[in-house]
C-alpha cells in the first residue's frame, strides 16, 4: 500500500478579535474597527479598514488620535471570554473535517488532510472556509501544502490575494516555487526581524532564495530551528502535528495599572489578583510550580519620575498549584522588593519550574501527611474552580477592603454575547 503523501491545512481567522466583535453587530461590516489591548491603551486588531488608513498593529491609542476621530474607527475593549468563547466554536466546527487537529493558537488551527482529501484540495478547503463562516459567523483563510511551514506560507498568500478566495493549496512543486519568488523571507514562519536581517544580508531576500540554500550551511551560520525551517520549505516534514496541546512551562500574569501605584497594600493587592489567574491557569493544564518570581517597575518612559524595577526570585518546597501558598509566598517576595517613594506602573508574577501534577517526585521521608495534605490541596483548589467557572469571580482570595482601583480601564467593552445570560443579543420585530 503506498503512502499518500502529506496534506496539512492551517486555518487561520481573518483579524479575530475584530471579527468577534462584528458577528453581533452587521452595521460594523466594511466600516473601520479595531480592538484595544488592557487598559486601552494599545491597537492589537484591526479591521482591513484600518490596515488601509496606515495604523501600525501595536501603536498607542493616543499617536493615532486623529486618524481615529477623522475616519470614526469604532474601538471596542478586548473581551477576551467572549473570544475565547468564539474560538471555541471555531475549533468545534473545524473537528468533522480532519481526524487529527491542533489547535495553535486562539485564532489559528493545522488540520491534517492526508487521508481525506488528496484531489480537489483546495475544494476541500473552500468548504470549509464556507462552513465556519456560515456556522460561525467567523471569516477564515485556508492554506495547504506538506507541511506547517508551507501551510502558514499558503496561508499569508490566501490573505494577501483576494483572487485566491481566501484559498491557496501548494502541493503542486510548480506553484509553490512561483509563490516563493513573490513573498520576502521576513514573512517565513519562524524567521525573525534579526535573521531576516542577517539573511538579507547574505543576498536571501526571497522565500525562494532561503528554500535554495544547504541546509548544513543554514545551520552552521543560524542554529537547527532555521535548518529545519529549509527543509520545511523543500517539503520535507520536520514539525508534526501535536493532538495536545503541550503544558506551558511558564505561566506569567501582570498588568499595567490605570494609575499608579505608591504603597505596598496596593500592590500586594493587584499581585494577589494576578497569582490568583495564574494559579488557575496552573490548575487548568494540570500542573503544579516549583518557583516564584515577582517584579515591579516604575514606567520606563517618564524620565521626569525617579526610576526603579526590581525582580525577585525563589524556589518552593513542596511544589504546589495552591493558590493561598503562592499569594503568601508572592507577597513574602513583594515585600523584599518594595520601596517607598515611587510611583510603580506594573507588577506580576511568574511561575516556573512547572510539572505535571500528576508526575511521581520525592516527599519528605519525615513529614508523610504532606502528601494527604497536597491531595486535600488539590480537591479544595478544584471545588473553587468549578464554583468560579459556574459564577465568575464568586470566590477571590484577596486582601479585604481595598477599592482595586487599579484595575485596568475599560471604556469600550461590548457584551459578552455568548458567555452571560444578561448580555445576550437581542432581536426586535417590526
């Protein structure tokens, strides 16, 4: 029996975060929208719209002011349950077409197709553009070649070219070297701003110009990752497809404040919140930490403020997903850190040395409750995750009495159509 040979599709949704907010809302089609990142303060989606009026992905609100009030660009807050939601049902809707998936990211999945589709690929994936955009409401992009490297390279053509309706398949050799003469090499997957730099300088300035080079040489003068990204190239698999998503080895959460900050309370506060989320995050992919690292710092950009960041670090024992030990021992460290007479801009926490929960490790010999202890831990972190999970933030575990006034601001949120009973669509007939 011969093998067929490979066939991967990523589906990738056209600027998420905008169109998540333009499923409820028809009257925002074809009209300028983008979405803000926490605290409103930078662009982090924009609509084709805005693309076209020049505004950079991550540019402060403020440096584009103007254009905003000329051109009535429509902002909204980043809703991120409400597009976590919608991704959700992206990812259900992509399942009946593959019997291997991954889901790469919020927006973006790779469909294995080998055994599913080897003729009239690029029908296969115009169905199932069609399909998510009519189940979902969601406008997607499918890219299809051999391999992931190639798929992603697929996918930026079927985003760039409106005649490829949103379609680009590039298993056949021949369209895939024309398309590869097109694209410059800074928009390879993994290549990044400083080896496009390199590159460049080495006379590759084409897709076309890297897929030609040895892959000995590649790797000599870069490292593995931009050998195996050759050979990705060349149409040889070297990134297979991950049915689980891989457990983070770092979970960070931090915030810039809305204002700033000056005592140590309020601090400890907005770190309580922050090891809380990442405690469930811990909790989620089933894992527990074996370090804390907690920093501070002052805004980097007001040289008229007298300027200070710090970071702090240490190792737990046992190693633990509860959240009361995490905020004790994150607010131990804040309190090393901690000065008096600075306005402080943000703070958070990282986790690490992170395992699987469920992973044998050496107790102590002497002290045999800890492991009935670390399971009585477990149950009661659990039980809190599901009672949040049902009624949002009905259980926090945070200093009492202070204000949280430095939440981060919002002032453009939209309602979380498909995650709050209160906040559903409304429909009226006339």
């Amino acid at each position: 029996m011969i093998t067929p040979p490979p066939r991967l599709a990523l589906v990738d949704c056209n600027n998420f975060y905008v169109s998540c907010e333009r499923v409820f809302r028809p009257d925002l089609w074809y009209k300028p929208v983008a979405v803000l990142s926490n605290n409103d303060g930078c662009i982090v989606s924009r609509s084709q719209e805005v693309k076209n009026l020049g505004i950079k992905m991550a540019i402060p609100v403020h440096q584009v002011q103007h254009l905003i009030n000329r051109h009535r660009i429509q902002l909204f807050s980043s809703n991120y349950a409400f597009y976590a939601d919608m991704s959700s049902r992206v990812m259900q809707c992509l399942e009946p077409f593959t019997p291997q998936l991954e889901v790469y990211s919020i927006d973006e999945s790779f469909l294995d197709l080998t055994h599913v589709c080897q003729h009239n690929t690029a029908e296969y994936g115009l169905q199932i553009k069609k399909t998510v955009q009519r189940t979902t409401g969601i406008p997607v992009c499918v890219g299809i070649a051999p391999t992931k490297t190639l798929a992603k390279l697929a996918n930026f053509a079927a985003k760039k070219w409106k005649k490829t309706k949103g379609v680009v398949d590039l298993s056949d050799p021949v369209r895939r070297k024309k398309l590869m003469h097109l694209i410059p090499v800074n928009e390879v997957w993994g290549i990044g701003r400083q080896t496009s730099k390199r590159l460049q300088v080495m006379g590759i300035n084409s897709v076309y110009d890297l897929s030609i080079q040895p892959v000995e040489s590649i790797q000599a003068q870069f490292n593995i990752v931009v050998a195996r990204t050759v050979m990705e190239l060349n149409g040889i698999v070297c990134l297979s497809l991950e049915d689980i998503t891989p457990a983070k080895q770092q979970i960070v959460c931090s915030r810039s404040f809305r204002r700033r900050l000056t005592e140590y309370h309020e601090l400890a506060e907005a770190l309580a919140s922050f090891c809380s989320r990442a405690a469930e995050k811990l909790r989620k992919q089933q894992s527990v930490t074996g370090s804390i690292t907690v920093f501070i710092r002052t805004n980097p950009y007001n040289l008229d403020e007298p300027q200070y960041q710090r970071s702090v670090h240490t190792l737990l024992n046992p190693i633990t997903c509860d959240t009361r030990q995490i905020i004790a021992t994150a607010k131990l460290l804040l309190k090393e850190i901690f000065k008096a007479g600075y306005r402080y801009q943000k703070c958070g926490v990282q986790l690490g040395h992170i395992q699987q929960s469920y992973n044998p490790r050496q107790i102590d010999l002497f002290e045999l409750s800890e492991l009935t202890s670390h399971k009585q831990n477990q149950i009661l972190m659990t039980t809190v995750d599901q009672i949040n999970k049902r009624f949002p933030k009905s259980i926090t575990m945070s200093t009492p009495g202070t204000s949280q006034n430095w939440q981060h601001q919002v002032e453009h949120l939209s309602n979380r159509y498909t995650t709050s009973w209160n906040e559903l669509a409304t429909v009226k007939c006339q």
